[in-house]
C-alpha cells in the first residue's frame, strides 16, 4: 500500500500543529509529515499549565513562540531539529491498536532512518530513543475520530543554554543543575555525526526509514487546498488563541 509523505516547508507553531490536528481530521491514507519551526517556539503538552511551564516574558523577549498542543507530554523548545508526525487509522493493518506497541513501532521506523545515517539508536518506552545512552528523540501521541496522530523531535543541534532561560526551573541553583544534567542526558545529530545535517538529507534518511521499516512505499505530495484550508481554520480558532494556549 502507498502512503503519503509530506515534505513541508518551515511554518510558525500554530500553523504546524494546526496541519497535524487537520491532517488527523481528514485521514484518508496513512500520512507521515517531517517539518521545521521558525520562529522557534516552546510546545506544552494538553494538560499542563502555561503559566507554570514557560517564562512568557522570556519568550517575547527572544521572540520565541508557545503553543498547546492537543498531545499529551510535557514542555518541548522547537528550534535546531526536525519534526515528524504520522496519521493513521486506528484500524490500519501496519500498528498495533495497543498504545505501548504503536509507540515502540512507529519509533521503530525512525530507528531504521537513523540507522541510514549510520547511528545506532534504542527505544526506552513510552516515548524516547537513545543514542550511546543520550536522549536523540522524543514523542507524543493522541488519538481521536479513529484516528492516530503521533509526532515527535529529532534533534539537530541543542542549545540548553537558552532552552533553560525560557522553561520555568525554581531557582538558579536548580537551573544549573538541570542544564548540567540535560547536557549529561541528551545529544544531537550534529553531536553523533560530527558535522552539521541539513533537512533535505534528514528527510530523504527517515523516508527511507519509514518504507523499510513498514514495508510500504511513499508518494511524495503537498499540502491538499482542501488541508491547507482546514488547517487556517483551526490555526484561527485554536492553537493562535490565548485562550486555547491559556487554559490551563
């Protein structure tokens, strides 16, 4: 069976997560998107509390982004990496209904991408991959109208510096230990290549992935008019709203 693969373009954080959440809605073939952020921005899982997760003023003085995304999760800085999301009906003959074994399976697909760039990665459920023990990935997942929505980051570069200075910590004290430890827990794509990776060779690596893994072969398409329209609509009416990125 084909899927679909959408290689997109950079959009803003409203925007991105209003594709995906439109891409949910219209779920015709199983779709996977890889995608960019710009502006940066902070993505906050469903349940958690704005106030309480980012520093908003920090944020505007950067000119950083926040959203609420409809997965659950916690707080993820979008800057220096690759984004991918899959749709899929739940009834699909390729991932298991079973929300453990669907997460293991898709990340098995980005496993097999990274293995074509030559980096040996493991997953640590629920959510994560590991590279020589270092967090290279993480993901969230949500399901609604019969439908599997995960999505989920690929690191290119990590700047802990400056993902500290907007996440919210207690205290100084803490907040240098917290980016001692990150630096300790997590690395990057340009960390395990040791060279800088452009989007067009990432892309090309995790298709690949993808067709090997699921045994299935993509077709390279855009954005339907149809999506496109729908997408501006939920842009609108939620994930650009304060109210919808406040709520909690």
């Amino acid at each position: 069976m084909k899927w679909r693969l959408i290689i997109d373009r950079t959009r803003d954080a409203y925007t991105n997560m209003a594709i995906d959440y439109a891409l949910l809605k219209l779920n015709k073939v199983p779709t996977v998107r890889f995608y960019m952020w710009s502006p940066p921005a902070v993505s906050i899982g469903y349940f958690q509390s704005l106030a309480e997760e980012i520093d908003l003023d920090r944020c505007k003085k950067l000119g950083v982004d926040y959203v609420r995304r409809i997965t659950g999760g916690g707080a993820v800085f979008h800057d220096a990496e690759l984004t991918y999301s899959i749709t899929i009906n739940e009834d699909n003959e390729y991932i298991s209904k079973g929300i453990n074994e669907s997460y293991q399976e898709i990340c098995g697909a980005i496993i097999k991408g990274l293995s074509n760039l030559d980096i040996k990665a493991d997953y640590v459920p629920l959510n994560d991959l590991i590279v020589n023990g270092k967090k290279i990935s993480g993901c969230a997942q949500t399901r609604k109208e019969k439908t599997i929505l995960q999505h989920g980051t690929l690191i290119l570069d990590v700047d802990v510096e400056k993902m500290f200075s907007i996440l919210l910590v207690p205290n100084e004290k803490i907040r240098d230990k917290m980016i001692s430890s990150v630096k300790e827990r997590v690395t990057s794509l340009k960390n395990e290549l040791g060279r800088d990776i452009g989007f067009a060779e990432l892309s090309q690596a995790f298709k690949k992935g993808f067709e090997e893994y699921f045994n299935i072969e993509f077709t390279e398409q855009g954005l339907t008019e149809e999506e496109l329209g729908l997408a501006e609509e939920i842009r609108k009416d939620i994930f650009a709203k304060e109210s919808w990125n406040r709520k909690r």
